[in-house]
C-alpha cells in the first residue's frame, strides 16, 4: 500500500470511529441491514452506500454503516463483519425470491388477460356466434353449425391444453402458438396477425 492511501485508509477508520462517538465500547451490530435501492445512502465515514448496516448503542445511540469500510477497520469485531456480510446474502436472496415471486404472479395475471382475449374473440367470431344462437338445438344441425361447434370446441381445448403447462411462461407461449393456430382455423377470427 502507498503511503496516500495509507493515509486515506486511517483517515477512512478515523472518520468511522468518530461517526461511533470515538469508541465502539457498547456498540453491537443490530442485524438489521436496510437496502437504499441504490447508493445514495451514507455510512458514517462520510461513504456512499446502498445497503445500510444499523449498529446500536446500549445508551440508545444508532450508528450506520457499509459493509466495505468496516472490513479493514481494526477496531470492528470481526465477528460482527461476518454476521453483516451473512445477512446481505441473505437480503439479496430474499429480494430474488421475492422478484421471483412478482414475476411469477406477473406472468400468471398474463395468461389471465390471454386467456379473457381468445375466449373474447372465440365467442366473437362468426363460428362463436353460430353456435350461441343454435346452443338450445339439439339432434340434428346443419353442417354449419355442426363445424362450427367442432371449432369452438376445439380451441377451447387447445386453451385448456395450454393451461395444462407447468409453468405461466410456458402457458403464456402456446396460448400465443393456439392463438395463431386459431387465426388460420377461424380465418375470419378478430385475433390479429
Ligand atoms: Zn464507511
């Protein structure tokens, strides 16, 4: 290490030590570590920091910290180093989880508005409006409505297959595939290109 960034090292510790009133005597690392989203927030060496470690005082007094600048600092319990880097890996794999999560639910709520936009155009197409109108004939129909109750029965299925699939996302791409399977089928099909 060069002598400047020596300097700039004990001067880092010391501005650190000046933010813990001078001594860590009755300091403890609390466990809680808040995340700023970005570095925008500040430890109290004066450093810009994204994930906030809160230290207590018994007297009362909180301090905060990055996880970086206690690392090196000779007067920090390593101990307490370990446990903060510990709970920042447990905070981002929560926060995955929980991105996750959204994403999952995202998806979910996609195959939901997929789903409402073929059963919509299904029911709007001519097909769909033939066989509404002829739903109380029973017996005999003509061939019309009898192939058109073929295909709406169908796409129904092609949409329940789909459903079938393990997971939104693969929901999600063969109710698009049934959806341009069904283009052709109900050529007339309000479903875009
Ligand atoms: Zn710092």
């Amino acid at each position: 290490m060069t002598n400047a960034a020596l300097e700039s090292r004990v001067a880092h510790d010391k501005d650190l030590l000046v933010s813990f009133g001078g001594s860590m005597d009755g300091w403890e690392y609390t466990g809680v570590v808040l995340d700023a989203g970005k570095a925008v927030a500040k430890c109290g060496c004066g450093h810009a920091i994204r994930y906030e470690f809160v230290w207590g005082h018994k007297d009362g007094r909180s301090n905060i910290t990055g996880s970086v600048c206690v690392n090196n600092a000779a007067f920090i319990d390593p101990t307490a180093v370990a446990a903060m880097e510990a709970d920042l890996e447990a905070l981002k794999a929560k926060q995955a989880a929980d991105r996750k999560a959204a994403r999952l639910a995202a998806e979910t709520e996609a195959v939901k508005a997929k789903v409402a936009e073929l059963e919509a155009a299904i029911a709007s197409s001519p097909y769909g409006v033939l066989v509404r109108a002829n739903e109380e004939v029973r017996g005999w129909v003509g061939e019309s409505v009898y192939g058109a109750r073929l295909a709406v029965r169908g796409a129904h299925r092609a949409i329940r297959g789909a459903l079938t699939l393990k997971t939104p996302k693969g929901q999600l791409k063969r109710l698009e595939e049934v959806r341009k399977s069904l283009r052709y089928q109900f050529s007339y099909i309000n479903l875009g290109y």
